[in-house]
C-alpha cells in the first residue's frame, strides 16, 4: 500500500474518533456545567476542563479570550478556525476517505459522507443552546455509523488496519487527556472528595466514555475516583481503557506485518507501553502520581504516532493533526 493511502486511512480514523470525543465531552460537560451551579461549583471550571482534555486552550484563547460556555461549545462543535473542531474533524475525515476511496467500501464512504453533510446542516456559527444536544447525537450517531460499516464491510486488510490503528491510538489518548484534566480541573479547592460535586464530576467522565453502567457492574459501589481510574487505566474489556486501546494496537500492528517487535520500531513502542500497563496497578499509579502516569503515557502515546508516521506514513505530521 502506498504511504499516501495508508496516511489518508489512518488519519481517517483518527479524526472520526476524535469527533466522538468532541461530541461525548460536550454533552457530559453541559451536564456537569448545570450540577456545578447546583452544588456551589465554578461554571467556569466545568468548560475549562473540556477545552484542557480537547487541547484546545491555546486556540481557544487567541480566538476569544474570556471563556463562556456558548463560545467554548462553539469552539468545541462548528468553528471554522479550530482544526480540531467537530466539524472539522469530521471534513477532513470526509476528505481522506475521498482521496483514497477504491481502498474503502462503498458503505463507508457514505457514512462518511452523510456524516459530513449532516454535521453541515447546523452550519458554522454558534448555535442556540437547546440545539447542541440535536448536533451531538447527530455526530455520535453518524461515527457510530461510520464504525459499524468499517466493521461490517471493508475487508481485513491494510486499510482496514490502518484505519483501526488510527482510531485506537486516539481513543487512547483522549482517554489519557480527560482523565488528566478531571484530576486537576474539575473538583474546586473547597469541595472535598466524596462530596456531592465530585460524585457527579466523576460520574460525568463516565459517562463520556459510555462507562457509567460498566463502572457498577465492575465494581458493585458508588463512584469513586481511584476505581474510576482503575477502570480507564487497566480493564481490558473496558474498549476505552488504555489498556484495552494499546492491545487493540499491537494486534493492528501485527497484521499490518509487524509482529516480531525486535525488528519493528513502531511495535516494540506499543508493547513497551503495554508491559508497563500490565505491570501496574492503581495503588501504584495513585501512589506514585496519577497525572505524572497519564502525562507519561501521553508522551509514549505521542511518540508512537511519531514511529508509525516515519514507519508506514508521511515522515511529516500535518501540523494541523497535532494537540
């Protein structure tokens, strides 16, 4: 396959991952946003730590300065000037796909392409708070789409592989990225843990990665944050877990023909990352330092992107594809 087409795949998937992410965050931070008034929390804090897990507080301040909840949704859904914004994560998915479409099915390319032109519907200015839960579930429902065609009709092959591996790399690292931002962000200095807020601040991370019923059925107890930890970091049935993200990876990189990890760059990263996974648990996480774990496991993330682009890819990053 040629490195243009396993670019364009891999990208492909990456940025429809990314566009669920979006769209989850925004819906559970609107949530968390009404329970912080609620229980004496900062409104602020809540959209804060949305735009901190999306990596966008750098745009988002050259952009708008001051924060408010309809410009940080804007920012996060539809605006034209943020490259990672759900629209435009989901046009450039649209765009990769177009440039490679003999190495996709039929049904994949038109989920994405519905994908586009429903997202398109809503336009590029901001939208009236009653319609973002309408955009939302119109973009979870187009990926899940996307997802279950990829599933159901493309043939094991490359570009299946690739536009797997894509997708499990950036689960992973939004995963990394919102738990690290919890930790740090959301709960205020007065509000201890256990406290109403925390609860429902952690209940709400949950929920943004469709972990909420998982949790319980688990655990059997109410939420806690180092269970929730526990369940994001290390459960291999958990499909948004790091775990179950870098075992999904090293099987994408073997039969992408990179199995014997001596010899493959990009292989022996993931499975380093994977012994050090399988050789932790969330005492030692939590004793050592939860956001030194994820911000190491960012960095590894990082680098791995790095390896496959140099290994299979384009030596170059598109700038606009970085956080």
């Amino acid at each position: 396959m040629l490195s243009r087409t396993a670019a364009n795949l891999y990208w492909t998937g990456r940025y429809m991952e990314r566009a669920d992410f979006l769209a989850r965050l925004v819906d559970a931070t609107t949530g968390l946003a009404g329970l912080a008034c609620t229980y004496g929390g900062e409104l602020a804090d809540a959209w804060a730590s949305a735009l901190a897990a999306s990596s966008g507080q750098a745009s988002y301040r050259k952009l708008h300065g001051e924060l408010s909840q309809p410009a940080v949704v804007h920012f996060l859904t539809l605006d034209p000037a943020n490259p990672s914004s759900l629209r435009n994560c989901i046009g450039r998915a649209r765009d990769n796909a177009r440039t490679v479409r003999a190495a996709v099915s039929l049904e994949v390319w038109e989920a994405l392409n519905d994908a586009w032109h429903a997202v398109e519907r809503f336009g590029a200015a901001g939208l009236p708070s009653a319609r973002v839960s309408d955009l939302t579930q119109t973009a979870r429902h187009a990926v899940m789409a996307f997802d279950g065609s990829a599933q159901r009709t493309m043939m094991r092959s490359d570009a299946y592989w690739f536009l797997q591996l894509g997708a499990a790399l950036e689960r992973g690292d939004n995963t990394a990225r919102l738990l690290d931002q919890k930790y740090h962000l959301l709960l205020p200095g007065e509000e201890p843990v256990g406290g109403a807020l925390d609860y429902f601040q952690w209940s709400a991370v949950l929920r943004t990665v469709s972990g909420l019923p998982t949790y319980h059925l688990v655990y059997c107890d109410e939420v806690k944050p180092w269970l929730v930890a526990d369940l994001l970091i290390f459960n291999p049935q958990m499909p948004r877990s790091l775990t179950a993200c870098y075992r999904d990876a090293l099987m994408f990189l073997g039969q992408l023909g990179e199995g014997a990890v001596e010899s493959a760059p990009a292989a022996r990263l993931a499975a380093a990352t994977m012994e050090g996974l399988t050789r932790s648990d969330i005492g030692e996480v939590f004793g050592s330092g939860l956001h030194e774990f994820l911000s190491d496991f960012i960095v590894d993330n990082n680098r791995l992107g790095s390896a496959v682009a140099e290994q299979f890819l384009f030596p170059e990053i598109p700038e606009w594809s970085l956080r």
